[in-house]
C-alpha cells in the first residue's frame, strides 16, 4: 500500500496551518510544494520523485514570491505618499532647547517631542534657546536648521506674541 502521499497532505496541512504563526512568509509554499509531491504520490511517481517535485515547487513558490515582493515594496514612493520617521522631518518647525556650543555651534533642537542633535544651516547665527527653527535637511544623526518667523509651533496651534522691549 502506497502511503506516501498521506505523509506529504499531512505535512503540506501542517506547514500551511505553522505559516499563521510565523512572521515570515515562507512556510506557506513548502506546504503547497508538499502537497504537489502528494498528488505525485496519488499518480504512482517514484518517491525520489515526489522529493523532486517537493523541492522544485517550495524552491521555485519562494523564489518567485521573494522577486515580487521586493518589486512590490520596494518601488520609489511618489511625491504624494505618507511620510514618516526621518523623512518627514524637513520643512518641519521645531524650537531650539540648548543653544549652541563648540566649533561647530552644535545645539539641541525639539521638533516633534523628539530632541534631536541640530547645527545652524550655512549662513545661519549660532542657535540660541528659544529660536524657533525649520529643519532644512538630516545628515546622519542631526539636522541642520534654519530660523523662522513667529508662526505655528509644530503641532499647529499659534504662537503667543513675544514681549520684546
């Protein structure tokens, strides 16, 4: 009695069920490529065969999968697309914390709730607590800034007037 075709629908069943508690996305296609080598089974091919198949079909299910994928997220986002993290941050208002220091007038600036470390753009005065700053671009672990007028701080609520004599 030829049973191997029981084995490999059991094992295809299982590593289709395992594929809903794995992060990866891999699993789903050794169970499809188990269940081919089963239909091999069912037909009378030769269990080298059927591991044959097994292999073909997982291997070339990964392959294809991984290949659109990639293709699929990883294309350029266009102009109007959601950004977030890094990305969003020029052109964002902050105010500066710390004023600057050292050679280089290294600073503190708070855009968003997150402190980041900021240097004033080519150009731009050493930065003094209270300025209020746009976040020209990032490099690395910085931003680079350049001061703004009173305007909205960075949740969009207006400013009070300063009191200046």
């Amino acid at each position: 009695m030829n049973i191997e075709w029981i084995v490999w629908t059991v094992l295809g069943v299982i590593l289709i069920i395992a594929e809903v508690f794995t992060p990866g996305f891999v699993l789903l296609w050794f169970g499809i490529g188990a269940l081919a080598a089963a239909v091999a089974g069912i037909i009378g091919i030769s269990m080298p065969f059927q591991f044959l198949i097994f292999l073909a079909v997982s291997i070339g299910l990964t392959a294809a999968s991984r290949t659109l994928f990639v293709n699929y997220f990883s294309r350029e986002k266009s102009g109007t697309d959601l950004k977030s993290g890094v990305d969003a941050l020029p052109g964002k208002i902050g105010t500066v914390v710390s004023s600057s220091h050292g050679a280089l007038h290294e600073g503190a600036v708070k855009v968003f709730g997150s402190t980041w470390t900021a240097f004033p753009s080519e150009g731009e005065d050493p930065l003094e607590a209270g300025d209020r700053v746009e976040v020209e671009r990032v490099q690395g672990a910085s931003i680079y800034v350049r001061r703004v007028g009173q305007g909205a701080d960075w949740r969009g609520k207006a400013l009070p007037e300063s009191k200046d004599p």
